[in-house]
C-alpha cells in the first residue's frame, strides 16, 4: 500500500446509514443495492484454520468475499463474477472455498486457536476499510492476495489463476498480470481535456494522472459513462489532466522531478488497475482511483483533491460524511450508483 495513498472506498461503511437516517424533506439517497450471498459458497463453521485445512485436502484456497448491505460494488462484483451463470462461477468453484463475510456482522469467527472475534472486529484486524474487498488464503492460512473494489471477469481471472497456481510465491501480482495480460484488448481514446505534457513537476495546482494500457477493460466505461457525467466534467475542469500509457517507455518527470518512463513509474506505484487515477495537489499524491467508481463518488474525490478537503479531514470518509449531509440538506439528491 502507497504510504500516501488515501483508499477510496472506505466510506462504503456507511451506506447503509445513509440510507436509512434520511430526513422526509431532505434530498433523497437512492442507488444503494442489496444483495445475498450466492448458494454455493460454503456453509462455514467460521473457523479460519479448519476452513484453510480443509481447503488444502482440496487443493483449494479459501477466499473471503468482504461485503456490506446496499454496497452496489459489491452487487456488480457477485452479479459480474459469482452467481449461478456466470463466465467464471465454475471455475471459482472448482478452485476455491468462497465464504461471505459481513464487515458489520456479529457473527463469531475463530482466527485460531486463541482468537475469537465478531465478524465486525474480524474486519477491523484484518484492517479492511472498504467495500468489496477479496482475500486469497494460502494453505498456511496467510493472505498472499487482496482485492479492492470491483474487478471485471476477465481481469478477475487473471487473480484467481495467480492464486490457483500459486504464483504469488514466485512474483508480485502486479508482475505477473503483467506478464500475462491481453494487452491489446483496448484502444486508447483521445479526449480533449486530457493534455500533453511529459514534465508533471511544472505543474502545481491540482494534477490527475490518468494511466490506460492495452489490456484495460474498465477504460471504455470511464469514457462513455464517467466522463461524460456533466457534475463530473465539471469537478475536472479545476485539474490538469494527463493520460498516460502505462505500457509505455516514452520518458516523462514525475510531479516530485524524477525522471522516468510511464510503464516505469506504473509498476513502481503498484498500479494492478486500469484506469488507475492519481490525484495531486501541490505536487503531492492525495488520492488514488484503484477500483470502479460511479459517477458521485468519482467527482466528489476529485473535489477532495482539488478544494484541498485533505486538510480539514482525516480522510475522504470523514469529508464524505459532511458533504453527503451538506448536500442532502438543501434538497440536492445524491445517486450512488451507476445512472
């Protein structure tokens, strides 16, 4: 993880909240999804070593499937990846022992043989902070592999068979999905806002770097959806807007004046995402985009960044949580799905 990385989907914890403290004259809040855990995953006791042990005689890894009610991410994730039907549910069968786990549950889970927590305080030790978040087990009940918000089908397999063959003892996941990727799945589009500029160091107010490479398969939906959201087009008027080619070795300067190349810098950032978006403010990284975001949280991460909320909040939840009510409460309403 990016020391200065700020995750952005920590504030999905309070969705659900959200939905249900609404004042009758307030704006509404609508777009939250609910969802249930498919039938096949396994009807787990909640006792990690026994489920890792019994995933080995397998030769299965456990995978947690980190959820929250109404998280629409989460619905797109199981509906896209998971349920009955779907491209890679056999395969995710086959291979591993799934169990869900609700970040807010109370259900009691044994970590080991000393430990016995809540599925809540399970949630916090393994410090997950958004929604949906995925971890791979090894046979020695160790997270080799986690996973942040939503990922297509086909960059999804991608994971599961660096789980499923073990390569994590080999290499990094950013490695090998490099190494095997589909890299001419996408073309890259122009746009009009997106400026060439290969010395990022020039630039101070608020920068977004946005990285695309052939194998992307989320890129299409940032350009037809996202960035044609007028309230989005809107909040990205106030950056500098730099597109770059993540597989490129075409040289550039990094906001902090180091020389480079983009496939460079992208590999040296832990990029496994496309598009993945840095967001900068006085040559400094505030924010990242490493995961699928709807059109609201896209452009209110981007007004974090760009009116320097940084510094008035601990993170973009605490800044969410104000903004959501500030809007809210003079009838603006706030849609947080994909419409």
């Amino acid at each position: 993880m990016q020391k200065n990385s700020l995750k952005i989907f920590n504030f999905l914890f309070i969705i659900s909240l959200l939905c249900t403290t609404l004042d009758a004259s307030q704006g509404k809040f609508t777009g939250g999804s609910a969802h249930d855990m498919p039938e096949w995953f396994k009807e787990s006791f909640m006792d990690m070593s026994e489920d890792v042990e019994e995933a080995k005689e397998e030769n299965k890894h456990v995978m947690l499937f980190m959820t929250l009610k109404f998280c629409p991410y989460c619905t797109k994730m199981l509906n896209s990846n998971f349920v009955e039907g779907s491209k890679l549910q056999p395969y995710i069968e086959e291979n591993f022992d799934v169990i869900g786990i609700d970040i807010k549950g109370s259900k009691e889970i044994a970590v080991n043989e000393d430990l016995t927590l809540t599925e809540k305080e399970y949630s916090k030790h393994l410090n997950v902070q958004y929604t949906p978040t995925i971890l791979f087990f090894n046979q020695a009940n160790e997270v080799v592999v986690r996973i942040n918000g939503y990922r297509s089908s086909e960059n999804f397999k991608y994971i599961l068979d660096f789980v499923k063959n073990k390569e994590y003892q080999n290499m990094e996941l950013t490695q090998y999905i490099e190494k095997v990727k589909n890299k001419t799945f996408y073309t890259l589009k122009k746009n009009k806002m997106f400026k060439s500029i290969n010395d990022l160091s020039k630039i101070d107010g608020p920068l977004a770097v946005i990285f695309e490479d052939g194998s992307c398969t989320q890129c299409d939906y940032l350009h037809n959806n996202t960035l044609k959201n007028k309230d989005v087009l809107d909040e990205m008027k106030r950056f500098t807007v730099v597109r770059l080619d993540a597989s490129s070795e075409n040289k550039i300067i990094t906001p902090t004046g180091e020389m480079t190349t983009s496939k460079k810098w992208a590999e040296n950032l832990v990029l496994d995402y496309r598009p993945g978006i840095l967001l900068f403010n006085n040559k400094k990284e505030q924010a990242r985009i490493d995961a699928l975001l709807y059109s609201f949280h896209f452009k209110e991460l981007f007004r974090f960044v760009s009116k320097k909320e940084y510094k008035t909040y601990k993170s973009f939840l605490d800044y969410l949580r104000v903004r959501q009510q500030e809007l809210l409460s003079i009838g603006i309403n706030i849609d947080i799905s994909d419409k």
